[in-house]
C-alpha cells in the first residue's frame, strides 16, 4: 500500500528571494549526492515560466536493498511552474529508475506567507510506492523514513543557499526577532508592575485611611 508523507517549512526570506534561489539551491553542504542537473524545457506560456530539469543522484542503499537495486546513480526528473503575478512555485519531481522496486513522486507548493511578510511557505507531499511482491510494504516503510529525514536535509541545504545569497535578509529577520522580543518583555514588565500596584492600592489604603 503507498504511504503518504507531507510537511511545511517557512523560510525566512520573501518569495521572490525563495523562487531566484530555487534554480541555485544545488551545490550545498546538504546536496554532495547530487551529481548533475540539465534544463530539457524552458518556456514561458500565460505569464509562467514552465521548466522540465533532469538530476543526476547516488543512491546509496541499506545492505538488504542491494538484491532489489543495481546501480548507484538514479535519474530524477523535475517539472516547475513559476507564476510571477500570484507568487506561486510549484514542483513536482519523481524518480525515473527502479519505478517498480520504490517509486517517490514528490510535489512542493512554494508561496509567500500570508499572516507574516517577508516569509515563504513551502508545502510538501509524497507519495512513495513498490510494486515488489512480498516487500512492498517493507520497502514502503524505508523510503518514507528515509524521506521524512531527507526533508530537514533539503530544508537546511537550501536555507544554506538562500542566506549566502541573500545575507542582509538574515540580519533583519534576526533583528526584528529581537526587537519583537525585546517589546515583549517591556510589555510583561509593564503588566507586571500596574498588577503590584493595583493589589497594594487597597492595602495602603487601609493602612492609611485618612489619607486620600
């Protein structure tokens, strides 16, 4: 039965920032299995940019998946519509070796946040399948694992590519983190300190009754 993984990350950076990166995300400290990538199709139709991008991957496997694999390098290939006008990446990828033994087709929605500027939210699913009699269900189970950990791979990889090449973004994220902080606590102090003195109003008062 095929498993199904989903997961979001927000980047802190705009979109724009996020879909500039996107074509530049590979080489990172997080992609060394990741041996090659070539554009098939470019075009531009009702506003989007449509590419097709074929990747050249290692895959190392577990010694008890080496009777179901027999080779290291597996292709992948990777569709993306860019919709400039509503900030919108979408792409989908999906292995195009070893389909029967594991089959993963993965989709990511990249779009800027709604609730907080200056972030990008990235959704995404995955559908992982074998049609090995027998192991399916097996096989199944590790590449869904092996997926989920691969996912804060990608995420750390790419965050990687976004701060070299957007190092300013970084610094004002981390100072409006601060100052955001920083009024949070003045706000609690503030509280803090008007709840004392409405609890010792009518404590004073008692002890100094003829005093208004």
């Amino acid at each position: 039965m095929p498993r199904y993984y989903e997961n979001t990350t927000v980047f802190n950076f705009t979109w724009d920032q996020v879909a500039q990166a996107f074509w530049r995300r590979y080489p990172n400290p997080n992609s060394k299995h990741v041996l090659s990538e070539d554009t098939v199709v470019r075009r531009v139709d009702a506003g989007k940019l449509i590419s097709k991008r074929l990747l050249s991957k290692t895959n190392s496997i577990p010694k008890w998946a080496e009777r179901f694999f027999s080779g290291s390098h597996i292709y992948i290939v990777e569709e993306s519509t860019v919709d400039p006008k509503n900030k919108v990446l979408i792409t989908y990828t999906r292995n195009l070796g070893f389909t029967k033994v594991m089959s993963i087709t993965e989709k990511v929605i990249y779009k800027a946040s709604d609730s907080h500027p200056g972030q990008t939210i990235a959704v995404r699913s995955a559908w992982i399948d074998s049609q090995v009699t027998g192991f399916s269900k097996a096989i199944c189970a590790f590449g869904y694992e092996r997926f989920r950990k691969n996912c804060a791979k990608m995420a750390g990889g790419f965050n990687y590519v976004l701060t070299n090449m957007f190092p300013l973004q970084n610094v004002i994220a981390t100072t409006q983190h601060t100052v955001t902080a920083a009024h949070k606590l003045k706000d609690v102090a503030k509280n803090a300190s008007e709840l004392a003195k409405a609890k010792a109003a009518p404590i004073y008062a008692s002890l100094h009754p003829n005093q208004s």
